[in-house]
C-alpha cells in the first residue's frame, strides 16, 4: 500500500511536472526535492520520465549500459595515435581510415567488428578513450624540466630580440631522450646553435647533472670554428647554477636567459631541437652506455658535417609591414660553414 501511494504521488507530480513552465517547475523541484530529501538531478530524472513509469526500488542495483567500445578497439586506437604522431581527436578521427590499412598487417587485435567501433568512433569519444595514455605521456610531450632558482639576480634576462653580426652568439637547449617513462636515468642531448651562422652543434649526455652539461657545453667550444662569446638558455636547474656561471666567468662568456615559461624567447634553438635531434633520434628511450657511445659518435661526425656542411638554410634579412601587409626578404641560401667569418676546416 505504501508503495501505490508513492506511486500515485509521484504520478500526481509528473503531471503538473509535464504541464508547468520553466518557472513552475523549478518551483515544484523545489517543493519535491524537500519532501523526498532527493539530489536535485534525481529528482528530474524521476520526473521527466511517463506518469506511470514504476518507482525505482530503494538498494536496487542499477542497470547500466554495456561498453561500446572493447578494450581492443582502444588499444588499437591507441596504437596509431602513436604512429601517426599523437594527433589530436578531430585529426586522428579524420586520419584514421588512412591508417586502417596499416594496422591491418600488424594489430592482431584488429577485427572487422573492431573495425566498425573505430570507424563508428566520434573525436569526443576519442579523447576519453585515450586520456589514459595522454597522462602517461604528458610529462613526455611537454617537458619535464623545473625552473632552477640559484643565481636569477646574476643572471640577466634576455628580451630584445637578436641582432647579431658576427658568430659567436648561441642559444643551448637540452633534449630529453627518456621514452615514454622518466624513470631512472637516461641520456639527454645538448644542443647548441649559433644565431648569426646557424652553426649547430649537439653532444650527448647520461643525465642532467650540472657538472655534465658544463663538460659537454666545454666539448663544444672547443670543436666550434668561432669563439663562444654569449650563451642564452631558458631557466632549467641544468643552466641556472654555479657551475655554469663560473665556466662562463672563467672565459669570459657572457650567459643570459630567458623569460619563464616563454618558448618563443629561445626561437632558434627549439627548431633545432626538432630539426638536428628529434627528426634524427626520434622519442625512443635511450639509457645505456651503448647508446651514449653511438649517439655521440654520431653527433660529433656524420651528423655534424651534414647539417653544418651540406645543408642550406635561408635566413630572414627584413620585414617590413604595409599595413596589415607583411613583406619578407630572405638572404641567399648557403650553408652554416659558407656563412662569413666562419672556417670549418680550423676549429678552436
């Protein structure tokens, strides 16, 4: 008997619920809500449903909607997300009949009804899908290196923009190599790029330690057919400390760095980054002896006289602005060791 007149009373609601407007019914909400002691959400669930819908039974499990998506359709998903190099959803949505294909000859996993749920898939679901991954790789994708905090009122910061003539002027930069986990220790890159030339030089460190970088950053220098006058780096523990600001007061090396968390102020050496290290070591983990030998081999030979000896770059002479024109005039395309001032055969 208890249970019709809830019933009956939960119809009688659904009525005036069903009839009301905006206003009367957030006023009968109200009213329902303090009666029945429901969460508000509830409470509209409960009413918007027909007059005779039966009262939900208090403890009941409820039923809730099966997975469309397996567990092998997100792994698959996941699987070339990777290879197609971590697009976002509305791109990875729009790529991923293109890469079916490939994943056909190589995910076992991948099944006509497989297919179907990815194809199926909307980009928002793909994110959810993926958000797992997307924390593991977060520190990977978007750096893991804290600010330091010694020496920042010695160290000046750079803001005006480059205006260089004469090689010697660098901006350095470290690569991580650490894979899709930054665990333990693992090999960094130092990489190094002259302003005025492009001149490019890069060694390969285990770990970050400072004593390391200045090692490295020292390595350089003396391979480098210019005299370093001026380094600029970004504001990583691995820079600002005292090892590397008494390297640079020792050869009179002027240091400066630039502004928290403005990538744009260090321009030059993040395209390298991407150029001279990640197009040629990629994001794969590199943590062994074997591995420093081979990358450091690479780094002071072949690699070095390539892109320093055989590979043009064309540098920005002007730009000039006619209204919300812009007009931009290039230099003639010539390699870092065909730059003026520059002798590749007689380095320091």
């Amino acid at each position: 008997m208890a249970g019709e007149r809830v019933l009956d009373s939960l119809k009688m609601y659904r009525k005036r619920y069903g009839k009301g407007d905006k206003a009367g019914r957030s006023r009968l909400l109200d009213e329902f809500c303090q009666q029945t002691g429901y969460h508000r959400k509830y409470a509209i669930a409960l009413l918007g449903k027909a007059a005779d819908t039966p009262v939900p039974v208090p403890g009941a499990p409820c039923r809730r909607r099966g997975a469309t998506y397996s567990a092998g359709a997100v792994r698959v998903l996941a699987a070339v997300w990777k290879e197609a190099g971590y697009p976002w959803s509305e791109r990875l949505k729009a790529l991923l009949p293109q890469w079916l294909p490939w994943a056909r000859g190589r995910l076992p996993e991948l099944t006509p009804n497989v297919e179907a749920q990815l194809v199926k898939m909307s980009p928002r679901q793909m994110d959810r899908r993926l958000q797992k991954h997307k924390r593991r790789l977060k520190g990977r994708l978007y750096g893991r290196t804290k600010p330091g905090t010694l020496l920042k009122h010695n160290i000046p910061v750079k803001t005006d923009p480059w205006d260089v003539h004469e090689p010697g002027y660098v901006e350095i930069d470290l690569v991580s190599h650490s894979g899709p986990h930054a665990s333990g220790e693992f090999i960094y890159s130092l990489n190094l790029t002259d302003i005025h030339t492009g001149w490019n030089e890069t060694r390969a460190i285990m770990g970050k330690s400072e004593q390391r970088v200045v090692d490295a950053l020292e390595d350089i220098r003396r391979t480098l057919p210019f005299p370093l006058k001026a380094i600029d780096s970004d504001n990583g523990s691995e820079f600002i400390n005292h090892h590397l600001y008494r390297y640079c007061k020792k050869h009179h090396i002027q240091f400066t760095r630039s502004r928290p968390y403005k990538k744009d102020d260090n321009a030059h050496i993040e395209q390298k980054n991407w150029t001279h290290v990640r197009k040629l070591v990629g994001w794969d983990r590199y943590d062994t002896p074997a591995h420093l030998q081979a990358l450091q081999a690479l780094y002071r030979g072949p690699w070095s006289a390539m892109m320093n000896l055989y590979q043009p770059c064309v540098k920005l002479k002007e730009k000039v602005r006619h209204g919300s024109r812009v007009t931009r005039r290039y230099d003639r395309a010539q390699t870092p060791g065909g730059c003026g001032n520059v002798s590749a055969t007689t380095p320091l």
